[in-house]
C-alpha cells in the first residue's frame, strides 16, 4: 500500500511538470541555416590600354580613267589582310569612348582589260593600309558594340600589261589618304583578353598615276572594304600611371 501511495505520487508530479518542461522545450529557437546569398555577376570594364592582332579579308574596288577622261573600266583587287592595332578606351557608365590606330600587310590583287585599249591589261595591287580612329560603343557588360570613323591610308602598286604576252608595259607606285567608317562587336573573354570581329569602309580620293615610261597617266578612284577578326589584350589599370 505504502508502495502504492509513492508510485502515485510521482506520476502526479511528473504529469504537474510535464506542460512546464513542454513549454520550455517550444520556445527554444530553431538553429535554421539561412540560404546562401546570390552572386553577383562580374561587371566587366573596358577602360584602359589595349594592343591586339587582326586578321582576314579585303576588297579594293578600283576604275581607271585614262588622262582623267576616258574609262578604262574598273576591277576589284581582293585578298587577305593581318596586322595590328593599338587603342585607348574610356567608359562611361555603359558608354565606351576610344582611339585606336592600326597598321595591317594586305594582298588586295585584281585586274581588267582596259575598255579603251584592248591590247592593255589594267591592274592593282594594294599591299598595305592603315587607321587613325576614333570609337564610340555601347557596353552590355561583356558585349562592347562600337562604330568608328577617321582617316585612313593605302599603298597601292598600278601596272599596265600586255594582254597577249602578259609582261609588264608600265607601272607605279601610290600612297592614298581618305576616310574610314566602320563597326564591331567585342566580347571579353577574361579581365584581359577580348575577341571581336569588325567591318570597315574606306573612302579613298581619286589619284592621279602617272607612269613614268610611257609618259601618260590615269585616275584611279579607289574604295576599300575590310572584314577582320580581331584579338585584344588589355592592360591593368596600373599600366602607363
């Protein structure tokens, strides 16, 4: 009985504690781990000293009138480009500004028979060109997507031939000045290295060739146009302080 009495009354005092130590144990916080936080994405920053190669392909578009007067037809000289430029930019927030100069070697050949003189094939060969220009893009963020414009310059070689024997009757040199208007995209592949592809239009002046041993001359009028690919590398922004 006296068992039955001290059983009794530690259930009682376990089922009195009981809503106290269940009210205990709920209000303990809950060790929730918070969700990781979102990762910016990089933004990229075209600002800074680049230098880069190029490489592809070129035509010159070129018509003759000999002594200024009489059309002798026109042909285009085609062929590959490589070279390099050097530049500058400035961002603004999304706005990019630059200045890039660039030299390339080309392989621009063509030639026709001339309208005026059938025995005569009229040829030209531009071996190399060159840009001072300026730039202004949009940046969204990776992807630069700029136009340019400025001046511009080609070395030209013009040769007369014979069109049943095919040697050379007479020929000359030119260094052209003129205009360029182009446009491009640029991606950037890593803080430093961008990858883009472009395309230009030269406006070159009409030129006056005279060659020298037949003693005559013509006008040439010339039009170039580029399509290169283009590699850059731009440097930290520490270089040139």
């Amino acid at each position: 009985m006296k068992n039955l009495l001290i059983l009794t009354a530690c259930i009682g005092a376990i089922g009195a504690a009981a809503p106290a130590f269940g009210a205990d144990f709920a209000a303990q916080p809950l060790n929730v781990k918070a969700p990781p936080q979102p990762v910016a994405a990089p933004i990229t920053d075209w600002t800074g000293y680049y230098i880069g190669i190029n490489g592809g392909w070129g035509s010159s578009h070129n018509c003759w009138d000999f002594n200024g007067v009489t059309p002798e037809g026109c042909h285009n000289a085609a062929g590959a480009t490589v070279g390099g430029q050097i530049g500058y930019r400035w961002q603004i927030f999304n706005t990019v500004y630059g200045i890039e100069g660039q030299g390339n070697w080309a392989d621009f050949s063509g030639s026709n028979v001339s309208t005026a003189f059938p025995a005569d094939v009229i040829g030209t060969k531009t071996d190399a060109f060159g840009l001072l220009t300026g730039h202004i893009g949009y940046a969204i963020n990776a992807v630069l997507i700029y136009a340019k414009g400025g001046a511009a310059v080609t070395s030209n070689t013009y040769h007369i031939n014979s069109v049943t024997t095919g040697a050379g009757i007479t020929r000359n040199d030119d260094v052209r000045w003129g205009g360029a208007l182009g446009a491009g995209v640029e991606v950037s592949l890593t803080p430093s290295w961008s990858a883009g592809v472009e395309y230009d239009h030269l406006f070159m002046q009409g030129s006056s060739v005279l060659f020298p041993t037949s003693g005559v001359g013509d006008r040439v009028h010339q039009d170039v146009d580029l399509i290169t690919a283009r590699l850059n590398y731009k440097f930290s922004p520490a270089f040139g302080r």
